[in-house]
C-alpha cells in the first residue's frame, strides 16, 4: 500500500533480453534456492554477476520482479517439455509415465528453480506492489494456470481413453502435481538419496496412487 | 548479517504465555495465512490485537519470530493428534487411515495456520538473525523432523504387521506427506470443493498410493 506507484504516463522501461539478463537469472536462481528468497540480497546478486544497481534496473526493478520472472521460466520450462512429450504421443497413458520422469530429469540449476518455484509459489496469489512487478506475477500466475488447466484436459482424455480409472480431473492434477512437486521441498542434491531413485520411486506411487495399469508406459532404456 | 544482536550478556527475556500471547498468534495467523507472510504488516497485526509495539516486543521480538512459533504451535497439534490417534490403536493400517482423516478435521483457523505452514516451511531451513527467533526456529525444526521421524517408523511398523507393501520408510514419509499438505497450497474454503469431498479424495489416493487394500481402516462414522 506505501509503496510508490510509477506515474502513468511514464512509458513501461524496454524488457531487454539476451545474455547478461539470462545471467542475471541464473545467479539469482543459485542464491534464491540456496540461500532462500528472504534472506538472499539483492545487492548481492549485483555484485556475483559484476553489474551495478543501476545496470541491474534496467533488467530487474527488484528481487521481488526477477522472482516472478524465474518462476515463469521455470513455469514455461514445464510447459514446453510437457506439450512436447504429450503432443508426440497418442498413448495417454504411456506419455504421463514419460511427463513423470520427465520431470526429474534436470540440471542442479533447475533442481534449484524447482526449489523457489515451491517455496515461493504462494507469492503468485499476493498483488505486487509496482505495475512492472505486478505484471511480472500475473504472467507467471497465468502461466501456472495454463500449465494446470492442461495437465487437467490431459488427465480427463487419459481417462476417457480409459488409461486409469474416473476421478476428478482437476482433484487429480491438483493431487498429481503436489505429490511430484512435494520433491523439491525436501530433496537436496548429494543429500541422502540419488535422484534416479527418488525418480523411480514417486513415479511408481503416482503410478499407483492414479491406478496406472502395471507395465503401461514403462520408462523408456535411455 | 547486518541485522543487529543483542550483548550476549543481555539476559533473556522471559517467555510470557497466556491469553493475549495467544490472541497475537490467532491474529498474527489469521493475517499470514489470508495476506501471506510477506505481505503482513507486523504494526497491523499490533493493531489488530491492540497492543503498542513495547508490550508486543515482550511477547515476540519480530513478525519472524511470531512466525516460527506459529509454526512450532501448528507442529506440536499435528505431534498431539498423530500420538493420539496412533498410541490407542495397535492395528496401523485402521490408526494410519485415522490419522489421515483426522488432518482434514479442521477449524478455519486452523486451516489458515497449514497454509501459513506450507507456504513458509522453507524459512526452517535458514538460520535466523537473532538469538530470539533463532531459538524459536530452532524449535520448531526440530519438532518437524521429530514428527517425522514419528511417522517414518509408524510406517514402518505397519509394513511390518503387513499392512501394506514394504517401501523405504523416509521416502514414503516425504511422499505421504507430500501429498497431504500439498492440499493446503489450493485449498481456500468455500471455494471449489468442500474440505469433506477434498478429504475421500485425498485420503482415498493416498490409501491406493501406500497399497491399503480396501476396506481396512474405514472412516468411522461421525
């Protein structure tokens, strides 16, 4: 509520793209997931990428703006690797099992975003307080939506394919998606379990939790 | 880094209980849990209690710290209800299908402290600035992995009455869990879906999910 509103009139500062943005994200994205989104300072970021605070404002207007932005290139991430699995594939069942693993096939930079994305996700439903971020977090919200809204039409086809047994589809996705993202709270690189196993086991509860038939879409050899 | 600490020769403030003391954390968790944590204005909450910010400061040092006590509050209820339900039941499947219900019964407060649970979860994980909420911190991670660590060799004590197949105990926890409080990232009442719909649903997944053959553990009639 306090803070200052751009005027109006002012005409939106040009998004820039290219290398030194990508780069901006990428560190951001280190010490969001490492250190955590609060206690990260902005500041600090700046001087890992070797920009100063001015530079850095033309890509960021603040840590809050380069979150929203992270979380919806993790967000488009998801939807590329998704439509792409799903469009290739008229076998519902065999491409979900693919999209499952699919979803734990990733960088430790990506492990890291996965890490923001969950904890931080509940900042998507709070309004920002500048129209730069604002519209930041409503694309990355919209974007969470769509990505929602498609596994949902997708699971509702499956079903009608009669790949697993009738459920609610938008219930179901809701349940799906917290069981596989739930991951990333926890799961820590080198920690305790290696990721292959953490992948075989919760794709095989998935499995069973939606009554995917045994032997259906059975992981590809790599 | 820079936020300052108090002499280490300061002795500590005592913990005052009571009924104002509960009245911040219900206030403080209604605001956290419908505006999100970042969002809550720390003077608003104050407010709301109507209490200056010198009695406020005898009860919690930071919004932080309110926080993490929240946290350890809404742990502790999980801890006493979970203990409860399990102590007085030798069969595991029918006590787990218990505790499973049982964390949808819910009052709207309590609803709205998972979600402020869920949402900052995260925060556990980072050292905090201050030896107050440092402490309160502290607290409650413990009390998080003590109850899952609880759950874990419940777990795995119902595999071995043969409850259910036989997984690793610690990743079927996170997974079990997973799945659960992920419900409290979406779930708002009076929206969509009633919280008992949202309950068979879930507990019904999560029961195919473990391998519980049906009809062990039924829901007692209310």
């Amino acid at each position: 509520m306090t803070a200052p509103r751009e005027p109006r009139t002012r005409k939106p500062a040009a998004r820039p793209r290219g290398a030194k943005r990508d780069r901006i994200l990428d560190v951001a994205t280190e010490h969001f997931g490492r250190d955590g989104f609060e206690d990260t300072k902005w500041a600090d970021v700046a001087a890992a990428v070797g920009i100063g605070s001015t530079a850095l404002y033309h890509y960021f207007e603040s840590k809050q703006h380069c979150l929203y932005v992270i979380m919806d290139c993790a967000i488009a991430g998801f939807q590329a690797r998704f439509d792409k699995i799903t469009s290739g594939n008229p076998d519902h069942a065999a491409a979900l099992v693919d999209v499952m693993y699919d979803a734990f096939d990733l960088s430790e930079l990506e492990i890291l975003r996965n890490r923001v994305l969950v904890a931080e996700q509940g900042l998507l439903a709070v309004r920002a307080s500048s129209p730069r971020e604002e519209a930041a977090r409503v694309a990355a919200r919209s974007r969470a939506r769509d990505l929602e809204f498609a596994y949902g039409t997708f699971l509702a086809r499956a079903m009608e394919q009669g790949a697993f047994p009738e459920r609610d589809p938008k219930l179901l996705t809701h349940a799906l998606l917290g069981l596989l993202n739930s991951v990333w709270h926890w799961y820590r690189p080198g920690r305790s379990f290696p990721l292959d196993e953490v992948a075989d086991f919760y794709v095989e509860l998935a499995r069973t939790m939606i009554g995917l038939p045994p032997g259906v879409g059975l992981r590809k050899a790599a």
